[in-house]
C-alpha cells in the first residue's frame, strides 16, 4: 500500500493546478534561441524553458541581486 504523501517526480510534475496559462510577446532573437535550444533536447518545449529562465532569475535575485541588478559588460 502506497502512502499518499510521497509521490513521485512524475506524479508531482503532472500537478496543472499550480500552473497559469499566460501569454507573452518576446523578441526574436529570444525566441530563435528558446528554439535552438529545444531542438538541441535542452528543453522538452517552451514553457519549460520559459519556467527554467524565470527560475533561474528568481534564484539570483534571492541569493545575489547584484549579478542581475550589476554592472554589465558589453560583449
């Protein structure tokens, strides 16, 4: 008999209540790359790169603001 409070990754991962459908414009050089990368089976698909871009902004802002809100260098 399973516990109901240990569920798997797959089964977590399938939990669509905590997700918003939205819609955005974005530029298109952003999105050739979120394309690149998808093709290259980086992402399975855009939300999931979408949702690790924001992610990753998340954690850097939380941990160190200075990386995002720095100095930039011109490449």
């Amino acid at each position: 008999m399973h516990d109901a409070q240990y569920v798997s990754r797959r089964q977590a991962e399938r939990d669509y209540s905590r997700r918003i459908p939205v819609s955005f414009t974005m530029e298109k050089e952003l999105y050739d790359m979120v394309d690149d990368l998808i093709d290259r089976k980086v992402f399975k698909d855009r939300t999931h790169a979408i949702n690790a871009a924001l992610d990753y902004l998340k954690w850097t802002l939380q941990h160190n603001p200075m990386l995002f809100y720095g100095p930039r260098n011109n490449q």
